[in-house]
C-alpha cells in the first residue's frame, strides 16, 4: 500500500480533480489518497470564522452563500449522471446548513477549528463521489475517526495506528480509500488541526501508520529545488535528499514541504517522493535515509527573521550565564534558530517575536541587549561534515559582497547558515546559486 497526498492547487478545480483520479488510478496498487481543501477555501472558511468573531452573521452569511454557489457549479462540471449530481448537491446542502448554524450561536475558537476543518471534507467527498461515479471501488476513509493528538498536541501514533487499521479492516476490499488532510481530534475528543500545510503531516503519520511502501506528495511544482525559483532564475529540481537535508530545507524555507511531515516517515524509514501534477512524468525528488557524500545540494531562505545581542562582562568565565538566557526563551515558549557565543556576549536569532517585549525585558537584567529586525536566515545544505575540505570557504567565498550578520556550522553535518539582511536575500541568493550550482 502507498499514500499519495494532493495539496489544495491539486484540486482547486473540477478539471484538475479529474487529473488527481487519472493520477491516482493508473496501477493497481492499493493506496490511500490525503487531499486538502480546494483552493482558497480554508482562506474564505478562515473569512467567515473572522466575521463571526467580529458577530456579524450577515457579513459570514453572504460568504457562505458565495462559497456553496462556487461549490454547485464544481458540482455541474464533475458529474456527468443526474445520481451523483444529486448525491453531490444533496451533500453540499447539508454542509453548508451546517456552516450556517454557527451564524446562530456563541463563536469561539473551537467553533473556528470545525469551520475551518470543513475545507478537507468537503473535498474528499466530492472526490469519492466521482471516483464512484467512475466505477472506481473507492471509499471514504474520515480522519476524525483515527487521526488524533495527544495532550502535548503532538500525534498520538499509537492511537492512529491502531485505528485506523480498524477503519480499513471495515472497508477490506477496496482498492483506493480517500481520507483527509489537516483535521483530527485533540485528546478530549473536540475537532482539531495541525496547523497550516498539516495535510503533509497527516500524509507521513498515516504512511508511518499502515507501514507504506512509499509517500507522494504531490504539488504544482517538480520537486524541491536547489534554490526558491521565486527569486532566482535558472533553479533545477534535486533529485536525490537525505531525511536530514529535507528536514533542514523544509525548517529553513523551501514552501514545497511542510517541516514535520519528513520526521514520521524518517522513523518508519518510508521514502517521500515529491511529485508534480502538472508534469506527472518529472521525477521530481526523492527523501530517503540514502545521502550523496560530498556534495552540496540546496539553498533556502527563512525570512522575519529577529536577531538579539546580549553582552555582559559577567559573562567572562561565569558558567550557567547561558542557562539563564535559554530559559527566559523558554518561559515565552519561544524556540531559537541560530546561535553564536564569544567570551562576553550571545547572539540569538528568533522567527516568533510574540513576545518580544517581555523576552527583551528579561535578557537586559543579564547584560546590553541589541536588536536587529528585519533579517533573513540563509541555509546552504548538502554533506558539510567539517571533515569535507573547503565546503565553508566555498559557501562563504559566494557572500563575499553580502554584510553576514551571524553564521552557524558545525552544529548539523548538512547545514551552514547565515544571518542577513532580507534587502539583501535575493542578491545573496542568487550569488549562491552562481557560484554552486550555475558554474
């Protein structure tokens, strides 16, 4: 059995959910198929919840109404029998009824959660019903029914491994089951996430889950490529990452891939193949425990970037100054991504600045604080152990005409980063593909 999942472009409209089932039913093998909301739904879901917030039914209303006439012309270009039709509208009706109902009573966020889920649910549906149609023996897999996290919010495996065999040993014979990105139930039970770009999450869980022989996630781009063809030209798809590289590529920037979903798969030791709809022939990039010695692969860029400076003559010597510094990050739940030391200061680079006022607060007790805003990480992955000669002359030799505000190396054998200014990104990137990739 393998997984396939199928991002919200995949399926953002009734021609393309038709190119999904071509994709999804040209071999024989049993799979089970992870799709996300059409495109731009959950946006105009997460519309409805704000008008709600804000008590005003007639503003969620009329974007309800704009949402399910959307929906019955999807329905009129699918479907090509009056049945399924009917099934489809008769769906569709009961859906949004439901929508509707949260116009009529107290809004909070937990009732956001179930609106926002319902993207997922509806595009699940919708497919099944035209694999059906089809002829296909295809059948409904409900995510609420096996998909859940624990107290933590991290999810609970042992829990989705059990029931979700229990789901498919009710349904034995079927030869495609769809299932649903995104949503699953939290550990009281009440309808949850996990988060934006989940869907590939619930891909790698589900794949780790039913022991898979492998994971697709498929987008509308080729694979992940060695830079953000946003900003440079001339970017080439990898064929070939490690887990490890992936991970630190999805962290650091690179949209195609949702940062947790790599790590379920990399302890089922299942590969992930990242494929593209529009060009399903490409061979698009393959994540497995398989690594190219010596050899740089990737480049991303994280941007709003933070960047802190703490100085301190006390810190000359004195132990546990650093504990200090970690826990004031650790009281405001905020992680740090870049980190350098000297004999009198620590700089710091955070990506969430909820806090920040407070976090400063704090860290100016210890010694002078300074602040940089406005910055971008740059991450050059590939095999860097420090035991390959040149590696970090040859990446910082590319950003000879670009101010580096920080770098970190040696603290993963696939990544050297480094923190500028985000005026400077696209110059830097392109100066790196340059001189690793073009030459």
């Amino acid at each position: 059995m393998k997984v396939m999942k199928f991002g919200g472009t995949s399926v953002g409209s009734p021609q393309r959910m038709k190119n999904v089932v071509e994709l999804i039913s040209n071999d024989n093998e049993q799979k089970i198929v992870v799709l996300s909301a059409m495109s731009g739904t959950t946006n105009m879901l997460y519309e409805i919840s704000d008008y709600l917030y804000k008590k005003n039914p007639v503003g969620a209303n009329e974007n309800i109404n704009i949402m399910e006439d959307k929906y019955r012309q999807h329905v009129a270009e699918l479907y090509s029998t009056d049945e399924y039709k009917q099934k489809a509208n008769d769906f569709l009706k009961q859906e949004f009824d439901f929508i509707r109902s949260f116009t009529k009573s107290t809004f909070t966020v937990f009732e956001e959660k179930i609106i926002v889920g319902q993207g997922e649910i509806l595009s699940t549906n919708m497919v099944t019903f035209y694999l059906q149609e089809q002829g296909y023996n295809a059948a409904l897999l409900p995510a609420l029914d096996y998909m859940r996290t624990d107290k933590n919010d991290e999810p609970d495996l042992k829990y989705i491994r059990e029931n979700i065999k229990v789901q498919l040993e009710n349904q034995p014979n079927c030869d495609i089951y769809i299932t649903q990105g995104f949503i699953c139930r939290n550990a009281y039970g009440e309808i949850d996430n996990l988060k934006r770009g989940g869907s590939d999450y619930s891909a790698s869980l589900i794949g780790a889950a039913v022991e898979a022989s492998e994971i697709q996630i498929w987008t509308d781009i080729d694979g992940m490529h060695n830079n953000d063809p946003r900003f440079v030209e001339g970017t080439q798809p990898v064929s070939n990452l490690s887990f490890e590289e992936a991970s630190e590529l999805a962290y650091f920037g690179a949209k195609i891939l949702h940062p947790t979903c790599v790590q379920p798969a990399k302890f089922a030791g299942i590969p992930v193949k990242l494929l593209n709809t529009m060009q399903p022939d490409a061979y698009g990039t393959v994540i497995s425990k398989q690594t190219e010695r010596g050899k740089i692969k990737a480049v991303a860029a994280k941007d709003d970037i933070c960047a802190i400076n703490i100085t301190s003559s006390r810190m000359l010597l004195a132990y546990g100054f650093l504990r200090k510094v970690f826990e004031i990050f650790e009281t405001y739940k905020t992680s740090i991504d870049m980190i350098t030391t000297s004999e009198v200061g620590v700089s710091v680079s955070i990506d969430n600045t909820n806090n920040l006022s407070q976090i400063l607060n704090e860290l100016k007790k210890l010694g002078t604080v300074n602040v940089d805003m406005n910055m971008c990480i740059i991450c050059v992955v590939g095999d860097l152990d420090w035991h390959n000669v040149g590696f970090e002359a040859l990446v910082s030799d590319a950003l000879k005409g670009i101010p580096v505000r920080m770098i970190s190396y040696g603290g993963s054998n696939h990544n050297i980063s480094f923190l500028i200014a985000e005026e400077d990104k696209k110059r830097a990137l392109q100066a790196l593909s340059n001189h690793l990739f073009n030459k």
